[in-house]
C-alpha cells in the first residue's frame, strides 16, 4: 500500500471573528510544519481587524482590540502565508472551517483560488475513536491525555492538532492495515483519509433534502455524509427496511377469518335439513 498519510505537512489553526467565511474576518493564524514527522517551523501571525471583536470571541480567545492594533492587514498575512506554505498537505481539526476562511479571504486578496490537499483530524477521530461522545479537539485530546495551556489561540491549537494527529496515525496504521494473505492489502478506512470527495454546492443531501453548502454536507467515496445525522439515520432506514422484508418473507399467508354471520347461517340451514329428515321419519 501506498503511503496515505503524510509525514510532510503542516497543521493549521486560524481564530475568526464568526463563521462566516465570506463576511467574517482572520484575527489569527498558526500553523506549524512537519518534515519526517518532526518539527522544523512555524508560523504565528495576528491581523488587524476593521471592528470591534465580538465579546464571545475575545471571552473564547482572549484576543483583544488593543492587540489587533498596528498587526497587518489580512490581505497582505493571508498571502503570507500561502508563500510560506508552499504546496505542503494542510492537516486541521475540522479543517473544513479553516480552509474556507483561508480560499475565501485569499481570493479576494489575489482574484486566484487556492487549492490544497488537506487531511482533517476530526474525521481520522471518528474512524479510530468511535466510542468517543464526541469528536472536538479538546476531546480527542483529552483521550490522549493532551492538555491545553489557556485559551483557544491559533498556534496552541495547532500543536495540539498536531500531538492529536501523530497519535492518530499511529493508531490507524496499527489497526486498519489488514493483510489479505495473497501478498495484497485490503482497501481500508485509512485510505478514505488521504481524498476528498466533494458534492457540488447547491446539492440536496438524499436523506435530508438539506442543501449542500457552506461546509455542512459532504460526500465519502459512494455516501452522502452530514454533520446532521444523515449517514446514521440512512443507515437506520436500511436496517428496518431489511427486517421488514425478513418478516413480510418469513409470514405464511393465511385464510381470512369466516364472518360470523356466514357461520349462523350454516348452522340454521344443518338444523332445518335434520329436522325435515326427522319429520319424514315420522309420517
């Protein structure tokens, strides 16, 4: 099998004012790079903003206006960065988010796309660890016994994004790797990790109706999946569909029960014919 997971990479975090990629705006970016699986850079970058932060993001960051004061515009960091990043794989928790900010923002700055291969740490989590309640960095962090230092700041998620994936990919090299015993590898989970297989936007999800868009709905392999819930419940109408058709197959047709009025009748008949024999007997 080919290498699906990189040891050449860089993980990625970026704080936002909102989630809006298209409105709201880049306060922060951290990244840290990877060769051979060790750490050789990084790049931590705050950004100037036009207005006020939103209370919920300076409570959550603590990222304050008057720190924000004299940094760089986003246009000219956002281009930064991508200069920096060369053409490295993009490694995020929920990646999804950070690269949206990171095309919308440096097409408006350049009037190009940006394009990348990126691995998401939140999927690899839902694959290794399905038990978990829930998928989020601080939790799959916490499994691994990985603690945060403060707050949610752009290079602190990183490297803890980063100790997430090292982990990670050593759990699903030992678990998924399954030899066939005739010199091939089964095509396992892990490589479903190294491509995307995105829906077009504007696409309505199969089992939703939902509109495909803005990051909620994607597509794996031959699968809708949705961060609603799609992919369980499409599983579910499955299975009851199958059970039904096992019961509808196992049930032997049987007669439709005799009306009640058509059983009177035959006994009245039976006594009329016992009682003409009987008077015939008679006479």
């Amino acid at each position: 099998m080919s290498e699906s997971l990189p040891s050449n990479f860089v993980v990625l975090d970026v704080e936002t004012t909102g989630l809006n990629p298209f409105e709201d705006r880049i306060i922060e970016i951290g990244a840290v790079r990877y060769r051979d699986n060790r750490q050789v850079g990084e790049f931590s970058q705050l950004i100037a903003c036009p207005y006020l932060l939103p209370e919920r993001i300076v409570e959550l960051t603590g990222i304050t206006d008057g720190m924000l004061a004299g940094e760089p515009q986003l246009e000219k960091v956002i281009v930064d960065f991508v200069q920096w990043l060369g053409g490295d794989t993009i490694v995020g928790h929920n990646v999804k988010f950070d690269a949206s900010f990171l095309q919308s923002w440096y097409s408006q700055a350049t009037g190009e796309e940006f394009d990348g291969n990126m691995i998401c740490t939140m999927q690899m989590a839902r694959f290794a660890l399905p038990n978990l309640k829930r998928h989020n960095l601080d939790t799959v962090a916490a499994h691994f016994e990985l603690g945060r230092d403060g707050y949610h700041r752009a290079l602190g998620d990183a490297k803890l994004a980063a100790e997430v994936f090292q982990r990670l990919k050593c759990l699903l090299e030992k678990r998924l790797d399954v030899p066939t015993g005739d010199g091939r590898t089964k095509v396992t989970k892990k490589d479903e990790l190294s491509q995307e297989y995105r829906a077009r936007e504007g696409d309505v999800c199969i089992v939703c109706g939902g509109t495909i868009g803005g990051g909620a709905h994607w597509v794996q392999r031959d699968r809708h999946v949705c961060s609603s819930g799609c992919n369980d419940k499409l599983k579910r109408m499955t299975r009851c569909s199958k059970q039904n058709e096992a019961r509808a197959t196992q049930q032997t047709p049987q007669a439709p029960p005799k009306a009640a009025g058509g059983c009177a009748l035959q006994m009245f008949v039976l006594l009329a014919l016992i009682l003409i024999a009987a008077a015939v007997t008679i006479f």
